[in-house]
C-alpha cells in the first residue's frame, strides 16, 4: 500500500476542517436569518439543529473517511463493494465540484469587492446596486476574478495535505478570528449598535413557525459543510489518535461562534446608517455594505476604508478555506483512482471547475435568458447541489451509517479502538438512525414543495 498523507496535529486537524465550515454562508446568511426569523429565538433553534442534527452527521462523516483511509468515493466502495450505497460517494463527489464551481465566482466577485476596498474606489459615492449588477453581468471580468480565486485555491490544494491545506489553514483560521474580533469592536462602537444588536438577539417566539425550522436546518447542513464528502476526505487524513466525536464538536462550536459574531459585525453597522434596508445574501454583501461602510465613518473616509478592506478579507479568507475542502474533495479521488500526481490531479479539477464556472458567471450576463424550470445556470447548480443532493446525500450517510454498517466498526471508530469513552453512543445511533434521516427528509419535501 502507499504511504497516504495525513493531517500533522489535531489541532490542523481541527483547523482545516473548521475552514471548510466558516465560509461564505456564516457571513452573508445565517445574520439575516437570525435577524429576520426571531433573534434569539432562531439561534437557540439552530444550535438544536447542530446539535442533534449536525454534530451526528458530521461524526458519520468522520467515521467513514478515518476507517478506510480513502477518498469518498473509494471510501463507500471499500466498505460497501458490489452495492449500491456506492452511489453515496459519488454524490459526494460530484455534488463538491458542482458547489466549487459557482463558489469561486462568487468568491470572484469578493476578491473584486476587496480590491476596490483597498484601491479607495468603494469610498467614492455611487449607485452600488448600479454597479454590482453591471459587474455580474460583464462577460469576462468577474471570470477573470474567479480565476484568480482558483489560482489561489489551487496552490494550496496542489501542495498537499500537510504543507498546503494544514499549513494555510493553521494560519488562515486564526488570522480570520482575529479579523472578526477587530470588526466586531469597530461595530460596537457605531451609533446604531445598540439598534442592530436588538433587531439580531430580541427573542421573538412568535416568528418561529415549521418554515422557520426547516431553514434553520438547511442552513446548519449548509453551514456545517455536510454530505459534500468534503469533511469525509478531510477525515480520511485524521490520524489514529484524532478524537472525532471531539473534533465535530468544536468544528461546530467555532462555525457557529463565526456565524454570530458576523451578525455582530454586521448588524450594528447596517443599524448605524438611517434609511438602510437589511437585505440578505449578495444583496447585503456587495450592495448594503459598501454603502454603509462609506456612511458610517462620515468624515473619516479612511476608517470606512479599513473596515471595509477587512470585512472584505474576512469574507475571502472564509470562502478561500471552504474552496480548499471542495477542490480536494475531487482532487483526492482524481488523484487516488486516475493515479495520476496530485499536482496534476488539481490541474485537471481547477480546469474542468472553470469551466462550469465561466458557465455560472454567463449566467448572470449574456446567457441570462437561458433558463431550465425558471432558473438560469447559476441557480440551478445551486438548486441541485445543495437543495437535492446534498440533503438526499445527508440521509443516505446517516442510513449506511446506521444500519449498513457493523455496529462494533462504528463503535471503535468513534472510541478509537475503545480507548475513550462515548456514554452517548446510544443516542448517536439512535439520531443517525431514525430522527436525522426523518427530519432531513420533511426538508427535502419542503424544498421540493416550494
Ligand atoms: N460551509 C460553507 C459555507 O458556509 O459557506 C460552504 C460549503 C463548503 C459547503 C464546503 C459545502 C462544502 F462542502
């Protein structure tokens, strides 16, 4: 057998995958959801969707990566040969180049933002909805972006677990959490602070209604990087003394501490300009903000300059470590089953991604006419990606973790060989087993429904 490469410490361990969570859906979604479904009242029912829901999935991940030692779709072959749970690891697979491809244009569009932030021209007042709109629609320069993305996404991946993904991640994480500390001081300085902090927290029960508590679920799957075979391969380079119940613990501490301190950020900031408008996703990201971060310093133009070349840096830094775990999860199966060098493996994956990309990017420009069910590409990626698959993906991991496979296998995976103790290994199956797969499916109708 040849050597595979493996994560150096838990701690890169911790990090990496932590990396793969924090991205751009903690920054631009999760705030607006809490701020507009109940406050306090939606954070206290997304911590119960983490927690029965994805902190299970994510141990079921890690058990199949760590046992076999594999990329994902090797992993379900090893341990399923001549089944058709194979599929699984496909669906992981496939699903991951298909989020990565739309992922690094809108990550484009960050690194664009970000450059602006740092040339000054953010600071000059214009119509921002005016501009991102044109931007999205031209032909080649938010391609050109993505590119740029990929190139950066592509180093790391094409150096390797230890010295690519495990070094970057072990000084982009930190760097990330330091942003977010420096951001969140800045807001709660601002005027409107004490506004934001109440439209973000106030509990409002009365807005938490079956809706509310499907996309709270959706959300943490999202979130929390699930069912992509991305936290599956990351596992598959844990070591034999990683603690994985542990690990899915505080790799879902730190996304959802990320998810909230970005409402800290954001919120009192939006709250400190009168007349704007909370608005969710892009809109918010690249067309709220800007216009706040010029307003909200008046008279200092320079501090509105820092703030936004740093919320924009975080914003990179995030969607940069999600990218990473998205190229290799496709990269570690070109590189594994083509056997073919990793560096060339990420070559193959970096150039087929674009592709798709430029696709998704056309789709907001000159091929914006072209629809299927009413959505253009872009939509449509995203509406098969992480609406179907990745929730169908979702049941059919807990399922073959539950029943498929061998009940002692599972129990030594997540004890390591019985040296730890899980008292609530019971509950675990019994999560993975019946209430996971239950819930996950009244999303998926409901998605489907709407
Ligand atoms: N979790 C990332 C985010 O919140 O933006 C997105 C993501 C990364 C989803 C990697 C899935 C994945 F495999």
């Amino acid at each position: 057998m040849t050597t595979r490469s493996n994560f150096g410490s838990k701690l890169g361990a911790v990090l990496a995958a932590a990396g793969s969570a924090v991205g751009l859906g903690n920054v631009w979604r999760f705030p607006t959801e809490v701020g507009n479904n109940g406050g306090a009242a939606f954070i206290l029912i997304y911590l119960i969707c983490v927690l029965l829901i994805g902190v299970p999935v994510m141990i079921s991940e890690f058990v199949v990566g760590r046992h076999t030692h594999a990329n994902t779709i090797t992993a379900y072959k090893r341990l399923a040969p001549g089944s058709w749970w194979r599929i699984e690891g496909v669906a992981g697979v496939f699903v991951a180049f298909l989020i990565l491809s739309y992922y690094v244009i809108i990550s484009g569009w960050t690194l664009y933002y970000l450059v602006q932030s740092c040339l000054g021209t953010l600071s000059v007042a214009q119509d921002f909805k005016a501009g991102f709109s044109a931007f999205i629609a031209h032909p080649w320069w938010p391609v050109v972006y993505g590119c740029i993305f990929m190139g950066f996404t592509h180093l790391v991946v094409a150096r390797g677990v230890q010295s690519g993904i495990e070094r970057f991640s072990k000084v982009m994480m930190p760097l990330l959490l330091v942003i977010i500390v420096v951001l969140v001081v800045c807001s709660f300085n601002m005027p409107g602070a004490h506004d934001g902090l109440r439209f973000l927290l106030k509990p409002d029960f009365s807005k938490v209604t079956t809706r509310v508590m499907l996309s709270a679920m959706g959300q943490a799957f999202f979130s929390l990087s699930l069912a992509m075979g991305c936290l599956c391969t990351y596992a598959s380079y844990f070591s034999s003394d990683t603690r994985l119940v542990r690990t899915a613990v505080n790799v879902s501490l730190i996304d959802t501490l990320v998810a909230i301190m970005s409402g800290f950020i954001i919120f009192p900031a939006v709250f400190s300009v009168q007349g704007v408008q909370v608005d969710e996703g892009p809109g918010l990201v690249f067309i709220t903000l800007p216009h706040v971060f010029q307003m909200a310093f008046h008279g200092v133009p320079l501090l509105g300059s820092v703030f936004s070349v740093l919320f924009y840096l975080l914003l990179l830094l995030a969607a940069l470590t999600s990218a990473m775990s998205l190229h290799e999860s496709v990269t570690a199966y070109v590189h594994e089953a083509a056997h073919v060098s990793r560096p060339r493996a990420s070559v193959v994956v970096s150039v087929a991604c674009m592709l798709l990309g430029v696709a998704c990017s056309l789709s907001f420009g000159p091929w914006s006419g072209f629809r299927v069910f009413g959505m253009n590409i872009f939509e449509l990626f995203d509406f098969a990606a992480s609406k179907v698959i990745m929730l169908l993906s979702g049941i059919v991991i807990c399922l073959f973790v539950g029943w498929k496979l061998d009940r002692q296998l599972v129990y030594d995976e997540v004890t390591n060989g019985g040296t730890l103790r899980f008292r609530l290994f019971r509950l675990y199956l019994f999560l993975i087993r019946y209430v996971v797969p239950i819930v996950i499916g009244v999303i998926f109708v409901n998605e489907l429904r709407q």
